[in-house]
C-alpha cells in the first residue's frame, strides 16, 4: 500500500482512510464487467468511494488493520435498511490490512444484491454529541451472508484471479431479478442450505430451521411453505437440482 501518504496525518483514521483509498484506486477493479479499474467519487459521496467508468456500478470501501472476522461496522442502520429495501446497497470491498507495514492481507467482495436484512444488526444507540437525538449504527454479520456471496479477492496476502472473481459473481447475479424483499428470504434459505454442509439434502433437513426463519420474519405464518417456495427458486436460478419431490443436490458453486 501507498504508505508515504500516511506521513502527512497524525490520526490513525486519517492515515488508514487515504492509503486504502489510494491503494483502492489504483488495484480495485470491477467484478461485473471487464473494467480493470474504477474510478474514485468525490469525497462528499457518502454512499459509496467508486463506480466502474463501464457498467456505473457503485463500489464502497471499508478497511480495518484488524482481521475481518463476523462483523464489519456500517453506517446508520435505518439507512441501511432502507438502502436494501430500495435495492440501493453499494458492492462492498472489505480489506484487512497489517500495520505497520501496510500491506494488504484479506480482501473480499459483497455483491451489492446479497445483503439479506437478517445480515444488519442494530447497535446500541450513542450517547447524543452535538446531536438533537440518539444515534443509532448497525453492524454487517457476515455470517449471515451466504458463503457464495463473500467472494475472495485476496486471501492471506495471495490474489484471485479476476477471471474467477468475475465467474463468481456472475453466478450470483440471477439473484438480482428478485425484488429485494423476496431476496431476502432467498439469501436466508441458501445460507441455510450451506449450513448444511451435504450436497444431497430434503425438505425436512431445511425445516428443522422454522423456528430460526419465524424469528427473522416475523409477519409470515407459513415458514414451510416459503421453504418450499425458495428452494424452487434457488433451482431455477441455477444454485439447486431437484433430485425428486422433496430432495434435493447443490450445483457446487464456492
């Protein structure tokens, strides 16, 4: 990473914002298109830090010097969730890197159509600081995302090839025809699907998670039949085979 930029800041924040940000220019590309580079956003776009000059997609950037683990810290969570419900969630690039040598260590990508609201958790409002009202922020569960839809683009300091990064989110792309609440049901059901860790699996196996499912949406009185009603969308949009009625196989996509 561009370290030298640091030296012109004393605050960490500071320092870690305009090196990842410059290393984002110059190394980020986009995975939707052939673009090798994005262009950066003026720095009052608070939404997002890139677009791709090609397909307009609009990219954030969050960096951390402390390994990504389950959580990325996010904005404020009314606004997330009204960005997901308005289906105007930006691709994610989450980078982990080493102080003080500054290099980049982890690097992954969230799709900007795979973030169930499940995946935002609401953190405990902040004390008001020149503020008319409390503050409310959330956090991104990453475990909550479905395993297909965290795509490595660096991982202990080696690199994907693009072409790869480029073939995994393209498979993931039939999810962005669903409108965003229906996706959300469908990323939850495929994240359980995966939990399972089988390829061959039935009905039965996905409804011990009724209750999980009830919990997370709450208005909806026939988990199964939405079970059912997902895994055939996740068939047609080419993540299951059915096997026969009530059984079915994962088309290996990780």
């Amino acid at each position: 990473m561009p370290a030298h930029l640091a030296l012109s800041y004393k605050n960490l924040s500071q320092q870690a914002r305009v090196v990842s940000e410059a290393w984002g220019r110059d190394n980020l590309y986009c995975p939707n298109c052939q673009s090798p580079v994005l262009k950066p956003e003026p720095n009052n776009r608070a939404a997002f830090d890139y677009s791709c000059p090609n397909c307009k997609l609009p990219f954030q950037l969050k960096s951390q010097s402390k390994p990504i683990r389950n959580r990325i810290a996010d904005a404020a969570y009314s606004a997330m969730m009204q960005a997901i419900f308005e289906d105007r969630t930006p691709n994610l690039y989450a980078l982990h890197y080493s102080r003080p040598s500054w290099e980049v260590r982890n690097l992954i990508l969230i799709p900007h159509f795979a973030f169930p609201a499940s995946a935002i958790q609401k953190r405990n409002p902040t004390t008001p600081v020149k503020r008319g009202s409390a503050w409310i922020g959330c956090n991104i569960v990453l475990g909550n995302i479905p395993p297909d839809a965290r795509i490595s683009i660096i991982s202990n300091g080696i690199p994907t090839p693009p072409h790869q990064v480029r073939e995994r989110f393209s498979r993931l792309k039939p999810l962005k025809e669903l409108e965003p609440d229906e996706r959300g049901w469908t990323l939850d059901v495929l994240r359980i699907v995966r939990s399972l860790s089988k390829k061959d699996f039935s009905n039965s196996d996905v409804y011990a998670f009724e209750s999980y499912l009830k919990r997370l949406h709450p208005d909806n009185n026939t988990i199964q039949e939405q079970i059912r009603k997902q895994l055939q969308i996740l068939r047609d949009r080419g993540f299951l085979v059915q096997v026969k009625r009530g059984n079915w196989a994962l088309k290996e996509q990780i």
